[in-house]
C-alpha cells in the first residue's frame, strides 16, 4: 500500500502564522511608505506656499506707490496696509491702484486685497476697509483675503536714517492719520526699509524665525 504525503495540522498552522506574521510585516512597510510620502508632499507644498507668500510680499512693497491720500505704507501694530499700482499697469492703460493688507490672524499670515481702485473716494473706502479687515473680517472680505503660511508671530521694522526701529516709535512711524481729501497734508514719507519678522510654527516643514528685508529701489541710485 502507498503512502500518502501531505502536510499535518500543525504545519499549516505554522505557514499560516508565517504567513500573518509577514502579511502584518509587509502592511506596516506600506503604510510607513504612504506616510512618508504624504508628509513629504504636504510639507513640499507648505514650502512652496510660504516660498509664493515671501515672494508676494516683496512684491507688493516692490510696487508700492505714493497717493498724497493716504500712505504708502501704514503699520498699527496688527496690520500693514499700503498702496500699491497693479501688475497689469502698463503706460497706455491701468486697471487702476490696488490695496493690500497683511495681518496675522488665528496662526495664519493672511494676505487682503482691493483692486480696482480708481477715484479718491474709493481709495479711501478701500483704505479703511483694510484696516476694518485687520481687526475683524466681515463675509465679504473672504473672497479677498488668502492664508499664506501658519505662524504664531511677525514683528515689522522700518529702516529711517541709520537705524531699524518700530513703526510706531516715534523715529519710525510716519504720518498715519487720514489727511482731509481737499487738502494738500502730507501722509507721511514711506521708510527706505522694511523688515519682516515672521515667526512659523509647526508641524509645517519649516519653524523658527524668518528674516526678510526690503529696500526702496531708489537708494543708492539716486532718488527722483
């Protein structure tokens, strides 16, 4: 009579130990890798984000101009406001000047923008719906406004002479009053520099503090 070959009970329930055990072993490697690469593509779009952000924000002083209503520039210690022309002006045509604040609000840096300025009026209307953004947004400031990185703090220098000092310090804060539209005050002249301290905070790629500094274009080539 043949003998019949074949596997016993117990050595199936050892290869479907094995099996489990290198089942769990592999489902573990997987789901490490798809960790990781989700991390990493989220933190690479984090960068990319704050790298566009730093960038607008250059600029937006890069193309700041001076109305003789309101600053170029204003800083209260919570929000930065200026004047700027937009990116579509050309010699022939404009869509007019733009308004932007900048504030930090709920861990993010935010950004606000009004285009399309083209009277006094609305140019005054814009400016002070700006700063009424920077203390509480209202709902028809959501589509203007944009979160550029999370942050937990940003401090913000002007450079006037020889020295980087505060906005509101008396050597540093220009003019920031609303001038009376029929007269010919004056709202301040815009600082030479701009310093931007910007504190990130995690779990985003980067943290600590972030150093930007910008200056007017005119120094040191003569200023018109």
């Amino acid at each position: 009579m043949k003998r019949r070959h074949g596997f016993t009970l117990v050595e199936v329930l050892v290869a479907i130990a094995v099996l489990s055990v290198l089942s769990v072993m592999a489902w573990r490697a997987i789901d490490g890798l798809s960790r990781t690469e989700r991390l990493t593509r989220e933190r690479g779009d984090e960068l990319l984000a704050l790298q566009a952000g730093l960038g607008q924000w250059a600029a937006d002083l890069e193309a700041m101009t001076e109305t003789g209503l309101v600053p170029a520039v204003d800083f209260d210690g919570r929000t930065l406001r200026l004047t700027r022309r937009d990116a579509l002006d050309t010699p022939n045509a404009s869509p007019g000047l733009q308004v932007v604040a900048w504030t930090l609000r709920d861990g993010q840096w935010q950004r606000w923008l009004q285009n399309g300025v083209r009277t006094r009026g609305g140019l005054t209307q814009a400016w002070e719906a700006a700063s009424r953004w920077g203390q509480r947004p209202s709902q028809d400031d959501l589509p203007r406004q944009v979160s550029v990185a999370r942050a937990s703090g940003w401090q913000i220098y002007y450079h006037r002479g020889d020295s980087w000092t505060h906005p509101l310090s008396s050597t540093g804060a220009p003019s920031t009053g609303m001038p009376n539209p029929s007269s010919n005050s004056s709202v301040g002249t815009p600082p030479e520099g701009v310093r931007l301290v910007l504190t990130l905070a995690g779990p985003q790629a980067l943290t600590g503090d972030i150093v930007r500094d910008w200056a007017r274009p005119t120094l040191g080539g003569g200023k018109s």
